[in-house]
C-alpha cells in the first residue's frame, strides 16, 4: 500500500516553517529581500539580501540569532516564527491567538488574587464576626453590581423591562 500524502496543515519542520513566515511577512509588507536585509541590519542584524533569499527558499538554514532578528524585524513573538504552516499566512490568527492565551493567564492570576483576597477577609471576619453579615452584604453588592456592569457591557440592556422580560404581549 502506498504511502498517501499528508494532510494540508501538518506541521512542517520548524525551519520550513520560519522560511515560510519570513516571506509572508515580508510580502505583506510589500518589502523586497534587499529592503528586509536592509531592516535586518539597521536593528544590529547582519544579513544581506541574497541570506534572506536563501532561507525563504530552503537553501540556507536560520539560526537562532537569526530567528531572533527577523522576528524583532517583523514585531513579532519569536515562536509565532515556527507556528504551523497554515496559520504563518494569517498573522493575525497567531496574534489573536495570543491575545486569547494572554487573556486566559491573566484570568487565572485574577481568579488567584479573587481568592486570596476572599481568603483573607474570611480570616478576618472568623475574628471579628459582629461585623460578618454587614461585610458579607457588602462584598455582594459590589459584586453584583461588576456583574451588572459587566453584562451590559458585554451584552447590552435587556430587551422589554428592567427585568429582561418582554413587555409586548403574544
């Protein structure tokens, strides 16, 4: 049984996939491989054209100093450079991709502080327990009060009433 091809989207190697991000990012940039080799050198990078053509088209290897200065060159994550084949052309895709990640690890070390802070005021409250109810009201409000804030933002107002219920009848 011959072997089948692979499926579009397989990860090529990583320097397959640098070469490949390197010239979309320079043609996106409308930039020629003397003005990408020009950009390279101002940012303390030595490379001159005829390297830059060589390593889009496979036939000189990057290396890590390298890798480093096209990604400086271009503003972009150093390992956004070796990201998979089909997501090297949307370079907004890896940027949003990044955001998303970004934005889950910052609401882990919110969730973290949330509890800490809870934590802490359970502590204090277990030693002054006249002052719990009032304090436990108070953390509620302000809670609720983010959440409504949140939402609409998120969301806007409810459709009908206050209450998000229609007020037209059926």
């Amino acid at each position: 049984m011959a072997e089948e091809e692979p499926p579009e989207g397989v990860l090529l190697s990583g320097e397959a996939n640098v070469a490949t991000r390197i010239r979309v990012e320079r043609e996106a940039r409308g930039w020629s491989t003397n003005a990408l080799s020009d950009r390279l050198n101002e940012a303390g990078f030595e490379m001159n054209p005829s390297a830059v053509w060589r390593i889009e088209n496979g036939k000189r290897r990057i290396n890590l100093d390298d890798a480093i200065g096209f990604a400086e060159v271009f503003g972009i994550d150093l390992r956004n450079l070796v990201g998979p084949p089909q997501l090297a052309a949307k370079a907004r895709a890896m940027e949003l991709i990044d955001e998303v990640v970004d934005a889950f690890r910052a609401t882990q070390r919110a969730n973290m502080a949330f509890t800490e802070a809870r934590d802490a005021l359970d502590a204090y409250l277990t030693e002054h327990s006249d002052i719990r109810e009032e304090a436990d009201l108070m953390v509620q409000s302000a809670i609720a009060e983010e959440a409504s804030k949140n939402m609409l933002k998120m969301h806007g107002p409810p459709p009908g009433g206050r209450d998000g219920h229609s007020t037209g009848e059926a």
